[in-house]
C-alpha cells in the first residue's frame, strides 16, 4: 500500500501540466462605490486583466457616479445592493430595512439597467427575519471567506500577501474600492493567483460553477465545490 502511494505521489509529481488543468475558481468582491477616481483605476486594471469581479453598490454613491456604476455593469461586472445609505440593518426597523434596499435598487437600476439580485448588508449585519420581511427578501446574502481588512493600515502588499497565503477554490474576497492601496492590491491578488492557476469570477458564475443554487434569504461566505475535485 505504501509503495502504491508513494508511486502515485511521484506520478503526480511527474505530471504538473495535470495538475495544472484542474482551475480553481474564486470571486473578488468591492464594497462601499463607486468611488470616483479610484473604482475608475480598478475598472482600467481589470479589463486589462479581462477579469470580472462583483462590486456591491451603495444607492447613495451611485448617486454620486452614475456614469461609474453604469460603467462597472456595461463592462460585465456583476452588481448587487450594499444599501442605499450604509447603515446597519440590525439598528434598524424592518420597515426602514425595507424601504433602505427599495431606495438602493431604485438607484442602482436607474444608473446601470441592472436591478441588483445580490445583496450584502453594511458591515455584514443582517437579521434574516428582518431581511425576509423585505423587498429583498428574494436576494442572497453574500458575505466573504476572506476579509484582509483594506480598509485599516491601506498598505497594498500586505492586502495581496493576506489574501494569496489564504486563497483556496470557491473563495469570496472581500475588498474596498475605495483606496489607491486597495486597487494596487486588488490588482496584485490577480497577477499572484493567476500565475497560480486561479480563475477569477463573479459570484453568481462561481455558484454555477459549483452547481450551487443561491437561494433568497440565506447567506453564504463561501462557494463550496464537490469533493471530487
Ligand atoms: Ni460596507
């Protein structure tokens, strides 16, 4: 049996271009845009790259940028609601819950053509009671498998070396197009993990991908893929 395993071990050592073939697919999501000058820099970065990310918009951002957010849809990003306001649900009623989420993807679909199916409550803070009391109470709630926290020390490398020690198939990273550093670092996860076999995704591609149906009203940080792989 040892030697079995053994000559399997070599055999897969033998062969990387196998190995290499098997992709392992993770998503990049932005939070809290448009941002001006900086989801602008994102969006050049990635369509170089010909990636596509899923950015969660704020209705009061898009707002601000409605020619951004348009942009972001019309260059095959995938959209979904961070709110309108960015405030936390679970400090609020039910009622403005509702009317909050109502507002943002009256916005939303006003600058992109795109009513929002996703959503990711501010600060991740939801109450699914609450959530299914709302119009959105068809939307996923999609939370992230990775949080390098952008947002704290804005130190680029950092952000990247978080991220790539960490990567695995069916990952939700979770960033801020917010930042220069964020950008920078963003940009870097995909020329690390790509170099690395990853393939970049939108969050409803990596659920198909793994054949996993998003459903209204659960929550999910990461996609998970069949064992088999
Ligand atoms: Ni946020």
């Amino acid at each position: 049996m040892r030697r079995f395993v053994a000559a399997l071990c070599i055999l897969a050592l033998l062969c990387p271009a196998v190995r290499a073939q098997t992709p392992q697919y993770i998503a990049l999501t932005f939070d809290d845009g448009p941002s001006g000058r900086y989801t602008e820099r994102l969006l050049d970065g990635l369509a170089a790259r010909e990636v596509h990310a899923t950015f969660f918009l704020c209705g009061y951002r898009v707002e601000q940028y409605p020619a951004l957010a348009a942009r972001i849809a019309r260059e095959g990003h995938e959209i979904g609601s961070h709110s309108d306001r960015h405030e936390f649900f679970t400090h609020m009623s039910a009622e403005a819950v509702c009317a909050d989420l109502s507002a943002a993807a009256e916005k939303i679909t006003a600058a992109t053509g795109v009513t929002p199916t996703l959503l990711r409550p501010p600060g991740g803070l939801y109450d699914l009671d609450v959530l299914a009391r709302s119009v959105c109470a068809d939307a996923p709630v999609i939370l992230w498998s990775i949080d390098p926290e952008d947002w704290r020390d804005k130190q680029a490398a950092a952000v990247t070396s978080f991220v790539t020690k960490r990567a695995k198939n069916g990952d939700i990273i979770l960033l801020h197009d917010m930042h220069a550093s964020s950008v920078e670092a963003a940009l870097g996860i995909i020329d690390a993990l790509e170099a690395r076999g990853f393939v970049f995704v939108t969050v409803s591609e990596l659920a198909l991908l793994a054949g996993t149906q998003l459903c209204g009203g659960k929550a999910y940080c990461r996609i998970d893929f069949p064992k088999y792989e």
